[in-house]
C-alpha cells in the first residue's frame, strides 16, 4: 500500500526525539500550591440520559427511537458498521460505495421533491451513516430515501466512474489542514502506512486509484446486510409508528448471503527501533503547531473512560494540565486540546496547540514535563474533578440537542456498545481513580509510543528542537 509520505533529502517533514527531554522541568505555577490542595467543586454534573426504545426486524435489522412528541422536526439515520476499519487495505471504499449508492438512488428519483436529494452521508473509522432532517408528517418519504438508497443501489461502470471523477474533484478542492496531515503521519509512523488511522477517511488519489471495476459492488454485497444495520430515529416518532414504516419498507430487505471477508487484525504498534519518535512540518511564518500522537484504547474498550480522562487533565483544563503549565511559564493562556480519537477496532490520543515560534521549544518542555508528571504522580482531587465535570458537562450539552442524541444513538450502534454504555457513563467516570489515570498513562503515554509533531518555519524549529534528539526529512505528498 502507498504511503501517504515518503523519505527524500529535500524534504518538508521532519522527525524528532522525545526520549531523554523530561528530565527538563520547569518553574512551579504560581498557583501549584492552592490547586494542590483546592476544595473538590460544589456539586457535579449530572447526565440525563434519554430513554431508549428498540425493536428489530425479522430480517435483522435494528431499529432505535428516542421519542420526543414536542419536536418540530425528525431526525432519521440509516446506519452501517461499513468501512475502512473493518480491516486494512480499504482506504477510502467505504466512502466511495457510499457516494455510489447515493448516486443511484439520485438518478432514480422522480421528482426534485423527492427527499433522497435531501440525505447527507457520514463516515468514520466505524461505520457509514445516511441521515436527514425533515418533518414529523415527512417520515414516510424520508423512510423511502433511505430505503432507495440502501436497497438495490446500481454499481454501473459508467456511474462509478462518475462518482470516482466528482471524488477526485472534490478532494483535490479541499486543503489538507496542517493537524490531519500530522495526524496521519503519526499514525503511519506508529503503526505503519497499513493502517487505516493512517490515511484519510476518503483515501487519497492513490488509494481510491486501486479500487478495481467491481470494488463497490463486492464491498456493498459483503458490508451491507440487515443483521449489520439499523435505522436511528429521534423526534416526534413513537417506536410502534418506526416499527412499521421500517417493516413496510425494510422488511423484504433479504440480499444474498454473501460471506464477509475474514476479519483483518489491524497492524499492530511498531517497534520502537522501526519507527521515528516524532515529527513536524517545515513551512513559514511565526507561530508553531504542536501536536503529540501515542495509541489509545478502541472506543468501548474497558479503559475507554480513563483514556478520555488522561486527555481532559493533560490537554482541556484551564487551570492544570498542559494549558496550565503555558499559562504559567508565558503569563497568558493558549488554545490547548487534547482527545482520544476511538474507532471500533483502534484509537489515537492527540494533543496540539499553536504557539510562537520563540516559545516553541518551553512550549514542547512544559508538554514532556506535564506528561512525564501524569505517568508518574497521580492527578490531585481537584484535578480529577475538573475533568470529570468538563467531561460530563460535554456530554450533558450534547444530549440537550437532537443531533447529539442521533450521535449517541450512532455511537452506540456503530462501535458495538452495551445499550447500557450511556446511562452507566457517569457512574464510571466517577469511578476512576487517581491512580487509574497514572496506570493508563505510564501504559499508553510511555515515551516510547508517543510521537512528537510540529509545524511551522524551518529554522525555528530546528533551534527548538536540535538539543531533543535525531532529525529525520520527509516530503508530503
């Protein structure tokens, strides 16, 4: 499989060690002695988890409402655990099945009314989902969009190459920002160019240029199946009234039985002597991006909770963490964010920030520092309940909304969750422990599984990071 970057001497990337840098350490914050020892904060987010109902067709397929008769709207979403994820060397086929189906279905819609212009397509490492927005007395169609679309669809040479043609347009349309292109880079380097993390969730050219004639259709016939799908509901839709738009619609659903191809174990981390320890990009001007990658757990994976954790200490808090250490060693605060970005079958931890470029080097300090401190010395009381509450207070926005309940819904769906994983999430955030987060991170956040990336104008980088370790040059494609 291409790689998404190749080695050359005049190159733009550029590799660098971490090993050795969290000896340095920097000034105390000025406030470490009341965060130390701060009142843990008055009261605690409290999750309010919507009821779920659920059904399931005779042929398989699930069904799930979150019913809310006040709703002025319906949200509907047809969801599939297709895609790259389901094992390596799929770069991209999922989404081109997807834009292919959907395509089928526009070119047998009857009129421009015809809601199937209206369905939107998503993907992630996890699954494909077809969703719209309409109204409640609109549910019929809207069921009859998602059914023209998932059922039969036509993989017609010349269809597929259309679709392959509005791909390549619409990417080559679309700038590849500075932290994706860390991001795959880190994950090639920890994992290998096999590795879905690794590349875009659309592919690149040369991804989807491997495709054959028939790839979509193969793709379609092994991934699509009513046992592997289900249809999400939230809005004004009692689970009766769903139960019996889906039957009228989905019922005779029955494609072939088609075995799936064997489940692909995704390469695994590399050895530390096969791989680089860290990476940045040499451009211009006068700020820098940071950004630290090491794996983290697949969602739904038992340390799922404390991975999230780790990110809200190290990268999310005002107050500690990393941005705590920058507001302290600077005077002034920086945009810092961390996260775990889980699929199905992996993870990636990422935490950047932008920052100047003269600063860059206390910057990429206080970073191993604060990091080396979370592996060793467990987060204090005050610490850990900050991040449970910024972490709660997320979710609780989120299932304030439709979208975010039509999320959950597709969370849960497509990464295989307990149906119960939501409505005990508060009670095992506030189960971890400090020492729990100190054991995951001295397991997952070592030094030699995390990679360091950063961007911005050569030598200014090069003055920060010289004194870290190896310089190694790549060229982006």
């Amino acid at each position: 499989m291409t790689s998404f970057f190749s080695s050359c001497a005049a190159a733009m990337v550029l590799f660098l060690v971490s090993a050795g840098c969290t000896s340095l350490d920097l000034h105390p914050n000025a406030d470490q002695a009341f965060r130390e020892f701060a009142p843990p904060l008055a009261g605690g987010s409290r999750l309010t988890i919507p009821v779920v109902k659920r059904a399931r067709l005779a042929n398989g397929l699930r069904i799930a409402v979150i019913e809310d008769a006040s709703a002025a709207t319906l949200k509907i979403a047809f969801a599939d655990r297709a895609a790259s994820d389901s094992g390596p060397y799929n770069f991209g086929l999922a989404e081109f099945t997807a834009a292919v189906m959907r395509e089928s279905a526009e070119a047998k819609a009857n009129s421009p009314s015809d809601l199937v212009h209206a369905v939107s397509q998503r993907h992630n490492q996890s699954g494909t989902t077809f969703q719209l927005t309409i109204l409640p007395e609109q549910a019929a169609a809207g069921l009859d969009a998602l059914a023209g679309i998932v059922e039969h669809p036509s993989f017609d040479a010349n269809l597929c190459a259309k679709v392959r043609a509005e791909l390549k347009v619409g990417y080559a349309a679309q700038a590849t920002g500075v932290i994706p292109s860390l991001t795959y880079l880190a994950a090639e380097t920890l994992f290998g160019a096999d590795h879905p993390l690794a590349h875009p969730i659309g592919g690149t050219d040369r991804d989807r240029a491997e495709f054959k004639d028939d790839a979509a259709a193969v793709f379609y016939a092994a991934r699509y199946q009513p046992n592997k799908s289900a249809l999400l509901f939230v809005g004004s839709i009692t689970l009766e009234q769903a139960v019996d738009l889906a039957q009228e619609r989905f019922e005779t659903w029955r494609p072939p039985a088609v075995a799936s191809p064997p489940q692909e174990a995704l390469p695994p981390l590399r050895p530390e002597q096969q791989r680089k320890p860290a990476l940045a990009i040499a451009t211009g001007g006068e700020f820098a991006t940071f950004l630290l990658a090491a794996p983290c757990p697949a969602r739904g994976a038992p340390d799922t909770i404390v991975a999230d954790l780790a990110a809200e200490l190290l990268g999310n808090l005002m107050q500690s963490g990393v941005r705590g250490r920058l507001r302290s060693a600077f005077g002034s605060s920086y945009t810092v964010s961390a996260q775990c970005r889980q699929s199905r079958n992996s993870g990636l931890f990422s935490l950047e920030f932008d920052t100047e470029l003269p600063r860059f080097s206390t910057a990429v300090h206080a970073t191993l520092a604060e990091l080396t401190q979370l592996r060793t010395i467990p987060p204090s009381p005050s610490a850990l309940a900050a991040a449970r509450a910024s972490y709660l207070g997320r979710h609780a926005e989120s299932f304030g909304t439709s979208t975010g309940e039509l999320t959950m819904l597709t969370d849960q769906f497509s990464n295989a969750l307990p149906d119960d994983f939501y409505a005990q999430l508060e009670a095992r955030v506030n189960a971890v422990t400090p020492s729990d987060v100190t054991e995951y991170a001295a397991r997952w956040l070592k030094e030699s599984s995390t990679i360091i990336a950063a961007e911005g104008e050569y030598s200014g980088l090069t003055d920060g990071l010289s004194q870290i370790g190896e310089v190694q040059w790549f060229e982006m494609h």
